[in-house]
C-alpha cells in the first residue's frame, strides 16, 4: 500500500459522508483476515497502518504463560523474558512479521472489505436519518409498483407504501411526486426499510402544520384527527390567541390553504371544527355542516344526546352514517342523534305522565 492509497480512502470517506477512520480502521481488519487466509493462522495478529505512507506493519500476538499448551498463541515466561526482562505472566508479547508478496493479496482483500464498510456506513447514514423523522411527513417520486406494494424514491433510498397503507381508489403512477408519512423505520439486514403510509391521521395532520404558520408558531392548536381516508375527514383545532380565529386560520384566505391540503390528498372532504373543553359544545361543532338544536353530554356514560332539525338529520348522521361516525372519533365521545320532531314525540309521553298525576 502506498500514500495515494490512503488519499484515495480519506478521499471517499468524504465523499461518502463517512467518517474515514472507519474505513482505516476496515483496511487494517482486511490485512488481519488477508494474514490469517493466506498464511493459513489462527494467531493473533494486530495491524497497524501509517495514515500517512500507507505502510502496514504486522505483530504476531502470544500470551506469557507458565507452561506452553497452544505454541502459536503462547509464549513461555523464560522465553518472552529473553526478549524484555520485564514480562511477567499475563502480559501480551508483539513481534513484528515480514510476510513476502503480501502487499497484494492484503490490498485485493483489503478492497472488498473497505467496500463491504461502505455499504453498511451508507445504510446506517441512511437510517440515522430517517429514524429521527418516524411521525414526520417526506416527499417522495413514485419508482415502481410491484403486486400492490409502491415502491417511492426518497433521496439516497427507497420507501415502502404497503396496500393497506395506500388510499382506496388514488393511483400510483411512476414519476408522481407526492408527500407521505412515515410510520416506522425498520433496521434490516438488507439496510434501512422505511414504511410509509398515505392514510394515516398524522399526514393531514403534517399537512396543515406545513400550509398554517399560526399552527408552527404554536398559536394554534390541532387537538385531534378523524380520517376516513379517501372520502372525509375531520380535524379540531384551538387557538391560544383569543385574536386568532383558529378555523379561519386553516382554511386561509378563499380557502387557499386548506386548498392545498384537499389537492394533496387528491380531493378528500375535509372538515375543520373549532375544539371546545364543553363536550356538548364540542360535539355540537363536529358534527358540522350540520346545526344543532339542543345538546346534553352524559359525563358518566360519556355519551351527548344531540338534537338537530328534521331536515337536517340526514346531513347530520352522513352518508352510511359517515359524519356521525367520524365526529364520535373526532371527539371521542358516543352520539345519539334525533330529530327535532323525534325527541318532542320522545318528550310528549313523558309529559303526559306528569300531568296526569
């Protein structure tokens, strides 16, 4: 080995972003395992590279023992004294080898291992930097869909969007770009695995904290998500500033922002209620578009009794009950929904009774 060899690593390691002692530190295990295979050892053997010339110097290792049991790893007291007095039992005696035509076969071998060290700083770099971003949203481009699975470049790798991650009807064409959330970083044999997901909660959620300043400057708040992905969602949010209208603030003006959001998702309903600590209050507003009449939360029960006008009851419970549903995600709250004429008939008996008696 020579100095442009050790160029060449400190070279690479820069390029790859790879702290070059690492590579040192594979170049003198590669002359270790070069050693050993082509001298057939099983001694201990230590390396030592000059980082600057690129000269390797190798030492045989033997313990100091009393008596010899296994010659190649041991060394008798008497004899490792006849090399320095001051050895005693225990101690671990260097001498340096000088094994012909090596330089070689230690480069050849010292090559795959460097490029093996490579690999696997490259996918620890990788996923160094994704694990930090687990609940965090990422752009991507569509590389490939293979048997339902999309596979998304991500930079300097490749993200996973499984089946039951992606949402129902949206197509995946090669080249799209789009925004995906990550939901866990898996370490692998093969590198890094990222799982993404386009139907999480937390992606709507990402979307907003990116078009709304007021929600990253913590002046609002989103206190929860309902997401049924595809169709319709749900989102409460609470101002900390009484000046701040925290619905306003999400939808922007003409309804830019939450524009952006709906276009991102590819048309999905979104719905963003004002959050309220009264739980009647709060469930009122989820069930928005629908107005409410009359609400009585059962603290015990957890359960809010709602009343809305006739006319408005379908809108109120949603198609296949759709709006009730996410509501009672959304707040996490039962719902029982009446019409206006439905709770006076429910009402009607019961004053009857009373009059009665």
């Amino acid at each position: 080995m020579n100095s442009e060899f050790v160029q060449a690593i400190t070279l690479l390691g820069k390029e790859k972003g790879i702290n070059p002692e690492i590579l040192f530190q594979a170049v003198e295990e590669a002359v270790v395992s070069a050693y050993k295979k082509n001298y057939d050892s099983s001694q201990p053997v230590r390396v030592v590279l000059n980082k600057e010339t690129g000269e390797f110097h190798v030492y045989e290792q033997r313990k100091v023992v009393e008596e010899v049991v296994r010659p190649h790893e041991e060394i008798s007291l008497a004899q490792a004294q006849v090399i320095n007095p001051d050895y005693v039992v225990g101690d671990i005696v260097e001498q340096e080898v000088f094994p012909k035509d090596f330089s070689r076969v230690a480069v050849m071998n010292a090559k795959q291992i460097i490029t093996q060290r490579i690999r696997e700083a490259e996918r620890n770099i990788v996923y160094d930097k994704f694990v930090g971003r687990e609940d965090d949203i990422v752009t991507g481009i569509v590389q490939r869909v293979e048997r339902g699975t999309v596979f998304v470049e991500l930079g300097s790798t490749v993200g996973i969007l499984t089946a039951n991650e992606q949402i129902p009807g949206e197509r995946y064409a090669s080249h799209d770009r789009m925004k995906f959330y990550i939901v866990e970083v898996k370490k692998t044999g093969k590198g890094p695995q990222i799982m993404l997901s386009r139907t999480h909660p937390g992606l709507l959620k990402r979307l907003f904290e990116l078009q709304v300043p007021e929600i990253h400057d913590g002046v609002v708040e989103i206190k929860s998500v309902a997401r049924e992905a595809g169709m319709r969602s749900k989102i409460a949010v609470y101002s900390n500033d009484p000046k701040v209208d925290p619905v306003g603030a999400c939808v922007g003006h003409k309804g830019l922002r939450v524009q952006a959001v709906v276009d991102e998702l590819r048309g999905e309903k979104i719905d963003i209620v004002k959050y309220n600590d009264d739980p009647a209050t709060y469930v009122s507003n989820a069930l928005s578009p629908a107005q409410v009449v009359r609400a009585d939360a059962d603290e015990a029960e957890k359960i809010c009794r709602i009343v809305v006008p006739d006319f408005q009851l379908s809108l109120a419970i949603g198609k296949e009950g759709q709006n009730a549903r996410l509501a009672a995600k959304l707040t996490g709250w039962k719902i029982d929904i009446k019409s206006q004429s439905q709770a006076d008939a429910a009402a009607a008996p019961a004053k009857e009774d009373g009059e009665e008696q």
